[in-house]
C-alpha cells in the first residue's frame, strides 16, 4: 500500500547526516609499547584498558527508507490528484506556466 507519509520520512531521512563515528576496538590506533603479548591473549585493544575502543559507540548511520519507484509515483499522483480536485493547482499556477515544458512546470513547483 502506497502512502505520503513513508514518503516524507523518506525525505527526511535523506537529509538526516548521521555523521557520528567512535572507534571500535578494531580501528584504535597502536602506538607506544605493546600492552600485552602478541599470543596467548586472545583480544587486541579490549576497551576496558587505557585508550581502548568504544564498547557500543555511534557510527555512521543512513537513515533514508526504502521505498518502491512505483510506490513512490503512485504517492506523488495521489498528492496531486487531490490538490487538483480542490483547485490548488490551478489557482496557484495560473499562467506562470505558459508552453507545456516539463522544465517550467518542475521550475513552477519549486516556487
């Protein structure tokens, strides 16, 4: 079932950053002398150690939904099949829309 609502989470989900990184474990960086031996441990940066990773920290995150191409149509077409019973449409076009050119008329909707 098509709906404007997955629509719009989907724009919102598009422009949502979700830039926020910590290092795991696996992505610490070495450095000084070695903090334990190399065999018979078994755990490389654990984080409970001085400058050991984050357990359960933020990473980059993409927050858009899927939705369907056809989905997404039959959403758009219903949005303004119903703006243009009421009379939106025409009433807020009017003539600034002159020649039938899809360039204008995507012009005319970012107005």
């Amino acid at each position: 079932m098509f709906s404007n609502e997955d629509n719009i989470v989907d724009d919102i989900g598009l422009n949502a950053s979700g830039t926020a990184s910590t290092p795991t474990r696996a992505e610490v960086r070495g450095g000084r002398k070695k903090p334990f031996p190399q065999k018979k441990v078994g755990r490389a940066r654990p984080p409970l150690r001085p400058e050991g990773g984050i357990v359960f920290g933020l990473k980059r995150h993409d927050w858009s939904a899927k939705i369907n191409k056809k989905e997404k149509r039959l959403a758009i077409l219903t949005a303004l099949a119903g703006a243009a019973v009421n009379g939106i449409m025409v009433e807020e076009f009017g003539d600034e829309v002159g020649k039938p050119s899809t360039k204008d008329f995507i012009e005319a909707l970012k107005r």
